[in-house]
C-alpha cells in the first residue's frame, strides 16, 4: 500500500526573509543561500538547549535585583508597565556587556507613550517584530515581487496582506494604492529553491529515502514502510510539523494514497495535518476546488465558463466531452488525484553521478572517431572527478545512434583511477563491441560507481627500485581481455585440509601467509585415485603407481606429513587422516600424493592411494 505526504509551505518566501531579518536569529538556524561561497549550514533538527545563559539574570547587588514584589506584581512586570522612557537602563540593571543609549535618543511618540503596555509602535520604515501568542509576526503587511517587463507582479504575500486584499498575481502597483503601509520587497526564487532543496536532502538522510520537490513551496515523502519507525503516520507528521515550526515556517502537511490527491489536501484541506485513510481520495478530492488538481490556467478558465467548481463536477462528465472542452491533462490529473493512473515523483539524490556528454554536429561510424570522442568525454568526466577528489571504479559509454538504438560498454577499474590516458585506453580497447549502424549522433559517459581518492604521500625513497609495483594498470588491461572472474589472486586460509586452505581474493588483495611446508604450484580441484601403488606400510612413500593410463616409478621420496580431519564439520573426519608424500618418479616430474588412514588404524582411512598437487 503506498502512502505519500505532500509538505506544503505556503508563505515560504515571506518566512524565509523574516527568518533573516530577526536580530536574535540563531546563526545555525539561517537558511541556506547559494551567494556565500561558503556551502549552506546543515538544517538542525534539535531543538537546542534553552536560549537564557546560565547565571544569566541581573547583578547582584544592584538597586533592579531584589526579589521583592510591588504591589502584588514581580519586578519584572513592573518594569515592563513603565512608559519606554522611564525605564532603567541596561547598565542599571547589571548587562554591562550591552551598550547603554543616549536618554534623549529615539523618543517614543506620545500613542506608544500613553498606551497602557508601554510599547511603541512600529514605524513606517523598518518593520519591526512583534511578539503574538508566543510566536514571531510582523506588525507591517508584507509582499514579495517579481518583474515581468515593465509591470512588478505580487508572487507571494503574508497572512497579514491576504487578510487586506492582496493576492499572488496582483499588481504591485494596485496593492500599494489598497495598502498605504505596505513592506514590498524584491522576490528570491533561486533562494527559495535553494532552501527547499537543501530541507529535501536533509529529509532524505532523516525521515525517508525519496523526496522530491513540489512546485515552489512543498515537497512529497514516499512513506510507503518508513512511519513504523516514527510510531506511526500521526507522529512522524506532528515531528514534521514541530520541526518546522522551530525553523520559523508554517506548514501543512496531508498523507493520502497518491501524490495529486496529497498534494490537494495539503494546499486546500483547510488544516495543518490531514491522515486520509486509504481508497478514500475520491470522496476527500469532491469539495476541494479544480485549482487543488494543479490545472492550467487556460483549464481553469474554460471551467469556469461551464460553472464547474469543485472537482467532484468532473466525476459524472463522460471522459470524451471532458477531455475535449478542459484538455486531457485535466483528466489525467483527475486520475492521478484518484489513483487510477499512476503518477511517478522524481526523487531527489544526495549525489550528482559524474558524467560527460557530446552532441555530435554529424554522425559518425568509424573507428578513429569514436576514440577521439572517447577521449573529450573522458577529459571532461577527469575534470569533475578532480573536483570533487573522486575516482572512478566503473564506467559506462552510451552511445545513440541515429535510428534510435543504443550501444552501450563498460568498464571497471580494480582501483579508483581518474587517469585520463589509462581510462581512455581502457575504452578504446571496446570499440570493437560498438556497432555504429547508421552513425552515432550521441555519446554519454557516465560514472556510476566512484570512491574517495585524496592526495597520497610520496614514496620517500625516490629513485629506487626495492617498492613493490603497481598491478592495477596490469589487472585492468587484463580484464578488459579476459572474463572480470578469471583474474585472481590465492591466499590461503585457516585450515589443516588443503582444499580447505586456499581462497580466491581479489587481484589486489593482500594475501595472507602461507604454511612452512611445501606446497605443490597447481593443486588439483578433487584428488585423483592412483591404481597399482606398491609401498611399505606404514611410513614409507610408494614406490610405483599408475595414474591417468601411465605408469611412474618413484627414484625419491619425503614424508609423511599427516593430516587429521576437521571433526567439527562432520563425524566422518573425526578419525579422518591423511598422509601426504613428496615424490619425484623417472624424468623428473614432482607429485604430492597422499594414503588415506596411518596405516595402523583400521577406522583412519581404507589405505587408498590419491594424487592432489602437482610442483612446478
């Protein structure tokens, strides 16, 4: 069952300007701006320790310390019912750290004067912050524009400015004849976009693993699996809410089955927090009005020539006329709405795949031009690895054709790698698995898997040979000529049975020790059965045995080496035992043979003859 939140943050960019012009903002709690060259703080999901210092308070000792009360009321309320000018000073009070201002500087007017809280009114010049319900507003209407030519058009406006008459898409000019005290200021969208951004990533390493950005002012959560980690869908959208809220942002959230039908509810359900059971988008979508299906504007328009509303007046109309008079994006959204078609989000990443592109002015088909393009794509994507202190462990080249049809190759580096010669040899060593067809109009090279690569220390004995080479230029060009499996290294492994002591590993891997004792070059898979063994019992070594149709005889012998089994893995090896000989037969050719049991023992083996390794 898949369930989607949509976050809407309807006065965004009024906030997000606030946020900045508060005098006691937390610098941590700033949002993101792409004109610092410095990277955007991180957004801080904890609320922070109480804001008062400790020992805060007034000194000691001073005449505003006491603890005594004035007529039933604190001296802090005391303080605050005296007119502004009556008030005693900073110094006064014990806060030498701040500045006392001159007596006579900045008189409040006699309205601010004979009001009976004592606080003045802001003027018509700076807009001043007032406290409200124990939340952050301003006393001045506020409206954000944007130029369109000559005209300066309202794109958002705050809950204040609504209330007057102003609305987003109003001239700027109108709402200035409407509100005289009007705070007009210029509109930030690459801002905004920055800071919507910068939340999607930081709820993508939070809350859920797909986020994607909606519109200008909201964002969608796939939430499909992830609420039972939050206790359910309630409290993660409550954690959200708060969250937000400690940010300085009003927000609303709605959780429904599609992403058009959260998206409505979040805009135009009328509440902060809206949980819509399953299956029910249809009957929640029927009261909301058609802009909630985020239609054109020619859409809109058409609609309201017919007298259509609401959006459940689309229900009964046949799709044919519907599509027809209101387009088929209209039905189409109204379909996503209602989960009958489906609508995919394009999450966000945290990472930007490294990648490089060439649109090429003419096809091209032959050999010598597909390396040189290679190589453009392979300076280019060099480029950014460097920037970014990346290497490259895995590259794919498309390539378009003309008809269509893609080519596409690949290859992978044993080490990260951002050499430019190394990777482009490594590419143009492929070609012959590219079929240009008809040309190729398109080339892409991407980079799909990268790892950190820092700077590295140089070897300090320079100009000497004792340092071991560099086999990762030699296993890349291997692999590009034989399957990536067949290139591997031995090491061996914590086990007395010798087809138990040796694991592949990986070309570069370092290997573990070997044992003390010999060991044959070329150990076969399974020991082969040797036929006609004559030997002493129970310690000498054979001295003949037929094996793979020849005959051999034994001019040396050592051993035995004995080989107990591994009674933990099984109770067949709980007596097992091998003895395993070194022989050299006629010719010179060198054998590692071994009998099964010690000869004594009936219960060690039944004295069978095999053949495991072959020295070199």
């Amino acid at each position: 069952m898949t369930r989607v939140a949509s976050l809407a943050l309807p006065f965004l960019s009024i906030e997000r300007l606030r946020r900045l012009d508060r005098p006691t903002a937390r610098p941590d709690r700033v949002a993101p701006t792409r004109s610092s060259s410095l990277p955007p703080p991180a957004i801080d999901d904890d609320p922070g320790a109480c804001s008062v210092p400790r020992g805060g308070g007034w000194r000691p000792g001073a005449r505003w310390a006491r603890n005594d009360t004035q007529n039933g009321v604190g001296q802090a309320a005391a303080i605050d019912a005296l007119p502004a000018h009556q008030r005693p000073t900073m110094r006064e009070m014990g806060r030498r750290s701040e500045h006392a201002d001159h007596p006579f500087k900045a008189m409040p007017s006699d309205e601010g004067a004979r009001g009976g809280g004592g606080t003045a009114m802001p003027s018509a010049s700076s807009p001043m912050a007032v406290l409200q319900g124990g939340r952050l507003t301003w006393a001045r209407p506020m409206v954000l524009i944007t130029r369109s030519g000559q005209r300066e058009i309202i794109t958002s406006a705050c809950p204040l400015a609504l209330d007057l008459g102003l609305h987003p898409g109003m001239a700027a000019a109108h709402a200035r004849a409407l509100v005289s005290d009007l705070d007009v200021r210029d509109a930030e969208p690459e801002e905004d976009a920055a800071w919507l951004e910068r939340l999607a990533l930081h709820a993508l390493g939070h809350w859920t693993p797909t986020v994607a950005v909606s519109g200008h002012d909201g964002l969608w959560f796939d939430l499909t699996g992830t609420t039972h980690l939050f206790g359910g869908e309630a409290r993660f959208c409550h954690r959200l809410l708060r969250f937000l809220s400690r940010l300085g942002f009003t927000a609303s959230v709605a959780v429904a089955g599609t992403p058009g039908a959260a998206h409505a509810l979040a805009r135009y359900g009328g509440e902060s927090m809206i949980l819509l059971p399953p299956k029910e988008e249809a009957h929640a979508l029927a009261d909301l009005p058609l802009a909630a299906l985020r239609l054109e504007t020619g859409a809109l328009n058409a609609a309201a020539r017919f007298g259509l509303e609401r959006i459940g007046d689309l229900y009964p109309m046949p799709r044919g006329p519907l599509g027809k008079r209101l387009g088929l994006s209209t039905v189409m959204r109204l379909d996503q709405a209602r989960g009958m078609v489906a609508e995919p989000i394009v999450p966000v990443t945290a990472f930007e795949t490294p990648s490089a592109k060439r649109q090429l002015l003419e096809p091209i088909g032959t050999a010598d031009a597909i390396a040189q393009v290679i190589g453009d794509l392979v300076d280019d994507l060099v480029i950014q690895l460097q920037q970014r202190r990346l290497g490259l462990r895995a590259a794919h080249l498309t390539c378009q054709l003309v008809d269509g049809s893609e080519q596409k190759v690949g290859i992978g580096t044993a080490r990260a790698s951002r050499d430019a010669r190394h990777l482009t040899r490594m590419l143009v060593a492929r070609i012959e698995r590219i079929d240009p067809g008809l040309g190729i109009e398109t080339m892409v090279l991407i980079a799909p898997h990268v790892e950190d690569l820092q700077a590295s220390m140089v070897a300090a004995k320079l100009g000497r040979d004792d340092h071991a080479p560099d086999l990762a230029l030699l296993v890349d060009q291997l692999s590009g000529r034989v399957p990536p499996e067949a290139v591997f290294r031995l090491s061996s492994h914590e086990s007395d049975v010798p087809e138990r002591a040796i694991r592949r590993m990986m070309p570069l891997g370092e290997p573990k020790g070997w044992p003390a004792w010999a060991r044959p070059s070329r150990l076969l898979a399974r020991p082969e059965p040797l036929s006609s063994v004559i030997a002493l019992l129970p310690d000498h070594p054979p001295r003949r045995f037929s094996w793979r149709g020849g005959t051999y005889r034994v001019v040396a012998g050592d051993g035995p080496e004995r080989v107990h089994g591994e009674w933990w893995r099984r109770p067949g090896e709980m007596w097992a035992v091998r003895d395993y000989y070194r022989v050299e037969v006629e010719g010179g050719a060198r054998y590692w043979i071994f009998r099964r049991g010690d000869g004594v023992e009936e219960g060690t083996g039944d004295l069978s003859w095999h053949l495991h390794g072959v020295f070199g």
